[in-house]
C-alpha cells in the first residue's frame, strides 16, 4: 500500500514538474530513519545491517556500505562524500561506520591468521624467523 502510494503521489508530482524523483525527495528521510531509529526498533536495525553485511560470512562489509552510498548518492544526484556526511551526522550512521570499521578490522585479522597458519604448514614461519 506505501508503494503504490508513493508511486501515485510521484506521478501527480510528474504531472507539474516531468523531472521530479520522489526517491531523490524521499532519501534523506528514509536514511535518517534508518539510522537514528528512535524506538529502537530491531526491524529498522537488521535493515540496516543486511544492506551492509556480506552474504559469505555475515560481517558488516565496508564494500557494501560503499556500495550502498554509490546507489543512495546516484538516486540523489548527490556525490557520495555528501551521502556519508550526512548519514555520519547521525548516531546511528556514526555506530555503523563503527561496527563496519570493526568487522572490517576482524576479517583483515582473520586473513592474516590464516596466511600465518598456511606458512607454518609449509615450513615459511621459520623463514620468516630467520630459521631454516
């Protein structure tokens, strides 16, 4: 029903002005909705973070976040700088760059882990300790 709503009130909005886009109006309070999400709602919080999450291993992808801006800032005609300015403006957004740079910083670890362990495995940690 909001959708068809919308799609009705935009094509009255197109009857005066054939340029105007209702999700170039609509964003900036669709993206401060989500992200201050004031009643804490769990919905409006798992949104958030399945827009940003990696399908592969679940964490917050900054990526995704990126790639989220790009499709935000082209609906806007906006460049993306002005995107996240305005979605970091929020305490929302400013916990989600939090929790991105976070996961971020565990999957860069994990892979590091990882490359250690297949060194060890193939005799490279002792090189890399200056053993032979």
């Amino acid at each position: 029903n909001n959708a068809r709503a919308l799609g009705c009130l935009e094509g009255m909005a197109r009857a005066a002005d054939p340029d105007f886009n209702i999700l170039r109006e609509m964003y900036p309070f669709a993206l401060r909705k989500l992200l201050l999400n004031r009643a804490g709602s769990p919905v409006l919080h798992s949104t958030v973070r399945d827009l940003v999450s990696d399908e592969k291993t679940g964490r917050l992808s900054a990526r995704r976040a990126l790639d989220l801006a790009d499709v935000a800032a082209s609906l806007q005609g906006l460049p993306r700088r002005a995107v996240v300015a305005d979605a970091v403006r929020t305490h929302g957004g400013r916990a989600l760059v939090a929790e991105v740079i976070r996961d971020e910083f565990r999957s860069a670890c994990a892979r590091l882990l990882r490359r250690t362990a297949s060194l060890d495995g193939d005799n490279g940690a002792a090189v890399m300790r200056g053993g032979k």
